[in-house]
C-alpha cells in the first residue's frame, strides 16, 4: 500500500503549506513593506530625474536654436544690402521653423511622460 503513504505524504505536505503561507507572509510583510515602499521612491525619484534631464536638454536645443537664427539672420543682413521686406519674410519663416521644432520637442516630452 505505498500509494496511501505517498497520497498522506502529499496530505500533510498540503496542510503544511496551507498553515506556513499565511503565517510566512504575516512574519515577512513588516519586511518587505519598506524594501517595496524603498523600490516606489527610486523610481519615482528616477522619473523626476529624467523629466529634469529632458527640460534642461529642451532648454539647451531652444538656446542652440535661437542662436543660430540670430547668426543667420546677422549674416542675412550682412550679405544683403535691402533690409526691407525680406527680412521680414526671413523672420517669419525663422518664426514658424522654431514653433514646429519646439512643438515637435514638446511632443516628444508628451511621449516619454505618457509612457
């Protein structure tokens, strides 16, 4: 009759466990509260780093930008004698080339916060 020693084995292996689980986790959860509540703060501590990263880079390539339309638009003129309407037209097409750029930054912002 090994089977109904194997099947009391299995039995008593089963109760075992049903009794230890709970007790296990009650003993274990002032532990691993903290370690979780530990793992939540450094990522959301990693989520506010890289949101800095991003509007300080953001900041920079609107700076980058910014600058280099002024030296275009400095060696426009240079190069240009009329400083009438084209420039002007400089300007706007200038004006409109940063808006898609910063909106295109700021799309990719939204993206990353959305992930």
């Amino acid at each position: 009759m090994p089977r109904i020693d194997n099947l009391s084995k299995g039995i008593a292996i089963g109760i075992g466990i049903a009794v230890l689980v709970p007790v296990a986790i009650s003993t274990l959860a002032p532990v691993i509260r903290p370690v979780a509540r530990g793992a939540v703060k450094t990522g959301i501590r990693a989520i506010e780093k890289g949101r800095e990263f991003i509007a300080e880079t953001t900041e920079a390539v609107e700076d980058i930008v910014a600058e280099t339309q002024a030296e275009l638009r400095s060696e426009f003129m240079n190069e240009s004698g009329d400083h009438g309407s084209t420039i002007d037209d400089v300007e706007t097409v200038e004006a409109e080339n940063l808006n898609a750029e910063t909106e295109a930054v700021q799309d990719n912002i939204r993206s990353m916060h959305n992930k």
